[in-house]
C-alpha cells in the first residue's frame, strides 16, 4: 500500500442533491423512450475543506433506483455511515459498500465524491492515484437511438461528420426491423465501426443464427453485447462459441464473482463494466482485475448519466489495463452538459484533462434544478406533464 493510498481522510459532511437534465433528443431503445434524466448529485466535505462530488441518475428498469430512492440512500444510510468517519480511502469505500443491500447507483455516487475529495486533497489526478497516466485517451463511441432506418440513417450521417469512428446500436425485438436498420446505417457510414446490443433479447439458438446473419451480411460488427439472459451463463458460453463475433456480457456482470463465474464458464470474450452496477471504482477495479488475470477485455459503460459519472468512469478507464473499450457517449445527449472540465473528445478520442481529482469544476445545487424540493403544483386535468419516463437511463 502506498503512503497516498494509506493517508486517513476525515468526512465531516455528505450532502446529496437532485437535478433534472432534459437531453437534446430523445434517446430511444426497445424498452423505452427517454427524454430527461432526473440524477443526484454526491457531496462529501473533508475536515481540511475539501470538496467532492460523485453522481447517479435513476435506472428503475437496471438498478432498480428512482432519483428519490438514490437521495433517500445518499440521506439516510449512506450519509451515516461515513460522516464523522476517519479511516483510508479504501476503509472509506468498504464502509460505503456495506451500509445497505443494493442500491448500487447511490453507493456509486458516494464512492465517487470520495474518492475525488481524496484525490483533491493529494492535488493530484485521480487517474494517477489509479495507476494510470492522464495523456492516454480511448476511442469512444456514439449511440444511436432506434429510429426509423431514414431517421437512424441521418442520425449516423450526423456522428460521422462530428468525428465518430463507432456506432452503438441497441436491438429491437424484430429481427427483420434491425436487418433494415442497421443496413440503413451502414449505407450511412460505410467505415464505421458497429457495437450491436442485444439486451438480453433473444434465446441462444436464435442468437446464434442472427450474429451469423450479421456476419453474412458483412456488417463490420466488433461485439454484440447481452444476447441472452443475464443468468443464463451456459447459453452465453453457447453463443461465443458458435460464432466469431465476440460476445460481451453486460446484465450478467454487476460484480467480481459474476467476473469470475463468467471467465470461468468460457462464457463471453467481453465484460462492460458500469459504476452504477458495481457501487463505485473499487468493486470495478476488482472486475478489471479478474479480467486481466483471465485475459479477458473489458468495456467500460454508463446509464444515461451526467458527466459526473462519465468523468469518473473515464479515469477507471485509464487507470486500468484491462479496460480497452469505451462506451460512454451520454454527456453527447444532455441539452447542458455540466460540470465543465475533466475530458475532452475530439473525433471520437476522450482524453482525460487532468487536474486534481476528476478535473472537474464543482456542480452547484441550482444546476439543471429539478423541483424535487418544491412543494408540487397540483396538475391540471389533462394536463400533460413533461416528466422523465420513470424507468429511463437504463442503457
Ligand atoms: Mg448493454
């Protein structure tokens, strides 16, 4: 253990508050159409006055957290298992780990402001605390949302111009729909790069005669993510061995046994990794860690959530061999695409910018207001509210 990672830090405060972002267009998967994300924002104050600040934003569907839950944990629980706490900021993180079952984004979001007040407080960048270097950049990707094949198609036109190399592709449940729309988008950017995500959608057998018709159809298809059920570990295993694609797990991994359960099954080529999965950078590290010993890759991903969250992400990223690809275009969507700083992004290359911490400037509570704190306005009848689909983000 390094002296950095062995200096106490003593929290005297945790605050947590709730925004609400409305995204540029809406972003749209099988499962739902998302048009603002409502996320919470974690603060944690050092006795030597330092300031960080992690974030989660509500994925009811995945994690099964609404923005009130995620505050309520923040508040209650989570609040009290760190404020007025000394300890390393590994001690710290175990004990935001084991406050309360589940409740992954919320933890997340804690873990994070830890770890951003700690590396504050070491005026250095939290990648370099990590193990990592902040010059290294990945190439990210670019969603695009299902559509119609003409509004896929001018969808990709305009991430080609804007630089992107690889396009992310979420399934839907008709076959023979996706078959048209992916021909729409690859009609639209011939030299792009596709990762296809499957959701959990199909049964292994069927998932193996679709990636072969992709393969067929000479679609330049680098991964398809989640094709079968999250526990069916042996159809997973079924399908990355029929088929050259590699095959990333997803829903299946939330934590280092699920790695290693994977890894050991031969099951998938791949593992995505996500904060709001994992409960923040440690148990992360600990899935990198399992696939790095296996010789397995890794993706790092997000929900819909703020560049918080993403920025955080990043340094995980950078910081860790394992992790070769990254998936984390959700700033790209947010009509304000706030705090400023922490990376940048030019044709399709995320480069950490540095600084102490995660780079960022601090995000205040009058930011992409929410109005979870004000007392509601009793709705007219037939009046059509413009609230966030209570199960979006999930990605
Ligand atoms: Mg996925």
């Amino acid at each position: 253990m390094t002296s950095t990672q062995s200096s106490p830090l003593e929290v005297v405060a945790v605050r947590a508050h709730r925004h609400r972002a409305p995204l540029l267009r809406p972003f749209v998967t099988a499962a739902r159409r998302t048009e603002a994300v409502e996320y919470v924002v974690a603060e944690v104050e050092l006795a030597d006055g330092t300031v960080g600040q992690g974030s989660a934003a509500e994925t009811v569907a995945v994690t099964g957290e609404s923005a009130a839950t995620i505050a309520e944990a923040l508040d209650g629980p989570l609040r009290r298992a760190v404020e007025g706490a000394r300890g390393t900021i590994t001690e710290l993180s175990a004990r935001v780990a084991a406050a309360l079952e589940g409740a992954t984004s919320a933890k997340a979001a804690l873990e994070v402001a830890l770890h951003d007040a700690w590396a504050r407080s070491l005026d250095a960048p939290l990648v370099e605390l990590l193990g990592g270097r902040v010059g290294d950049g990945l190439m990210n990707d670019m969603t695009i949302s299902l559509e119609d094949p003409d509004v896929m198609a001018a969808h990709t036109r305009e991430a080609v111009a804007g630089g992107e190399q690889i396009l992310k592709i979420k399934l839907g449940r008709d076959i023979d729909e996706d078959r048209k729309r992916l021909a729409a988008v690859v009609a639209a950017a011939p030299d792009a790069r596709l990762r296809l995500d499957a959701n959990q959608g199909w049964e292994p057998e069927q998932a193996i005669d679709i990636i072969a018709g992709f393969v067929a159809d000479g679609l330049p298809v680098d991964l398809v993510e989640q094709p079968v059920a999250a526990a069916n570990i042996e159809g997973l295993a079924r399908v990355s061995a029929a088929v050259e694609v590699p095959i990333m797990a997803d829903e299946s991994v939330w934590d280092a046994a699920d790695a290693r359960r994977l890894v050991e099954a031969d099951a998938v080529d791949l593992l995505n990794i996500k904060l709001a999965k994992t409960g923040g950078l440690r148990g992360a590290l600990a899935i990198a860690d399992v696939a790095l010993e296996a010789g397995v890759e890794c993706m790092v991903g997000a929900m819909m959530e703020p560049r918080i969250s993403i920025t955080a992400t990043a340094h995980l990223a950078v910081a860790h061999p394992a992790i070769t690809l990254i998936d984390l275009d959700p700033p790209f969507w947010f009509a304000s695409d706030v705090p400023a700083g922490g990376y940048t992004q030019e044709r399709g290359w995320m480069r950490l910018t540095g600084g102490p911490g995660l780079g960022l400037e601090r995000l205040t509570a009058d930011v992409d207001p929410s109005g979870a704190d004000v007392p509601p306005v009793p709705a007219r009848p037939g009046a059509s509210g413009g609230v966030a689909d209570p199960t979006g983000g999930g990605r």
